[in-house]
C-alpha cells in the first residue's frame, strides 16, 4: 500500500524524530510544518500537533520514539471506523443499492466495475450496473464494455436522457431478476455545479422512494492524487447527497495522504476502499492501522 510519494513524506518524518534528537517546541514547529506539506489543513494539523504536546507532557514522554508512537494514537483516533462489511455487503434476500459520486476524471466508471467484481468474487452475487452519467457518451459505453467482460447486466438509456430513470430502471430489473445489487455510475461535471447538484439530488430523491426499506449508500469517489482539493470536491456532494462513505482512487501514485484525516475529522467520512492499480482486482478495504503507519513511517 506504500505509494512513492507517500514513502518520501514518511522518511521525512523519520528524519524529524531521527535518533538523537531532542524534544522541543521547534520540533513540534517543524511537525506542524510537515504535517500541512502532507495535506492537512493548517488549523488542523497545529490543533494536532498541540493534542501532541500535552499527551506527551501529560504521560511524561521525553523520547521521540514514544511521541511518534502518541502521534500514530492521535492519528488513528480521527479517523472513522467503517461499519461491519464496509456497509455494503447485503444479504442475498435484500436489495443494496450503491451510487457512485465523484468530479469527472477520478475514476468513477471504473470503480463501479471494480467494486462489482469484488462482489462476484467475493459473495457470488452479479450486481446490476446502471449507466447513470447520462452526460458522456463514453461513459456509458464504456460501462458497458466492463459489463461485457464481467458478464454482468449493464441497464443504460441514450446520451443525454435522464440518469434518474437510468438508476430506477436498474432497480427495478434487481427487483425483478431476484439480483440483490445495483451499483450506478454517475456524472460529475464539476463546471455546471447547479446543474450537476440538483440532478444528484434528484435521482437521490428516486432512488430513496423507490429503495423503501432496501439498503441505499452514497459513495464519494476521489482521487488520492487530487490533495486539499478533495475537501472542497466532497463538501459538494455531501451537501447534495449526504455521502456515506469515500472510495480512493489511484491510491499507488497518491499525495501525501493527510486529506484522508481531514475527511473523517471535518466531514465525518470514512474511507472504505483504496484502488491500487488497473485490474479489476486493484480495490482493497481500507486499513486505518496500516495507512496511519505508513502516513508517519512506522513501516
């Protein structure tokens, strides 16, 4: 899971608590400093760093080993838990249905295909795909080109029809094939903002009467390369939507890795799977431990 760029960032940080060195207020300075060229917000990281300070002034600590490990706890207490089988997974009597959500360009299309062979592997269920980013017209065929190769049912209108249509069709052809998953690609043209909103809300509002008491989940596609900007990128479409959940892509090639903190810290998200690669086996459940130990070298 150890991406380049992330790799370089946490051998900065070894450097920081390097051996020999002493604890000091330019020490925690110079982690503030860090921790924003990591991709945290400014107020954030200083509020953590100072959350630092008095843990450590607090258990006595004057090792930097000790103050790493407090800042690995500090880490990992902000971000979110996610719920038991990430949400997702349903039992094959019920319905689940699955939005994808996300700006164009960060993979979307491909998640959706991702996260459908991972159900196929895992729990022998074919999901129901449903070509919703009416928009693009590569979107949609594209779509069907990973229906084609995973054997799945991709439900898809003409370009430019309406997406909530799109979505209520392949719901109902879920009811009515027995198929317990529908997983739908969206639009997200980020340069017609009210537009795109209010047709996220609309297909909300549809696929929320017609799931009635079948599972509904919201996921937020972002692309792990894409920094602070994902945070302007989620309040979005949380504020048409109500996420519940973030899915990371191009994790292999990602930032630094500090938005994930901002995420679960200021919007109350939690990251659910990382993609790592092209395959459609490249999607992997998100280890908070790991990413924490990564973020600050501890691996």
């Amino acid at each position: 899971m150890v991406k380049v760029s992330q790799r370089y960032f946490a051998e900065k940080l070894k450097q920081l608590f390097g051996i020999g060195t002493k604890l000091s207020e330019e020490l925690f300075d110079e982690l503030a400093d860090l921790l924003v060229e990591g991709d945290f917000g400014a107020s954030e990281a200083f509020a953590t760093v100072e959350t630092l300070k008095n843990r450590c002034k607090k258990a006595g600590y004057a090792d930097v080993v000790q103050v790493k490990e407090m800042l690995a706890q500090i880490l990992k207490e902000k971000l979110i838990a996610p719920p038991e089988n990430h949400g997702l997974y349903t039992r094959p009597e019920a319905l689940a249905i699955i939005l994808l959500l996300g700006v164009n360009g960060v993979g979307k299309t491909t998640t959706v295909a991702k996260l459908a062979h991972r159900y196929d592997e895992l729990y022998r269920i074919k999901p129901i795909l449903a070509a919703a980013d009416t928009f693009r017209a590569a979107a949609i065929d594209q779509l069907k080109i990973h229906g084609e190769r995973l054997g799945l049912r991709v439900v898809a209108h003409k370009q430019g029809g309406d997406p909530a249509a799109v979505v209520f069709d392949a719901i109902e052809a879920a009811q009515a094939s027995g198929s317990s998953v529908v997983i739908g690609d969206t639009a997200g043209r980020m340069h017609t903002r009210t537009a795109l909103v209010e047709e996220l809300k609309k297909i909300d509002r549809i696929v929320a009467s017609k799931a009635g008491q079948d599972r509904y989940y919201k996921l937020l596609v972002l692309d792990a390369t894409t920094g602070r900007n994902a945070i302007a990128q989620a309040e979005v479409f949380h504020s048409a939507v109500n996420l519940d959940g973030v899915i990371l892509t191009k994790y292999d090639s990602s930032a630094k890795g500090g938005v994930v903190f901002s995420l679960a810290d200021s919007m109350k998200l939690p990251i659910l799977y990382v993609c790592t690669g092209e395959t459609y086996g490249d999607i992997h459940i998100f280890d908070p431990d790991l990413f924490v130990k990564e973020f600050i070298g501890l691996v």
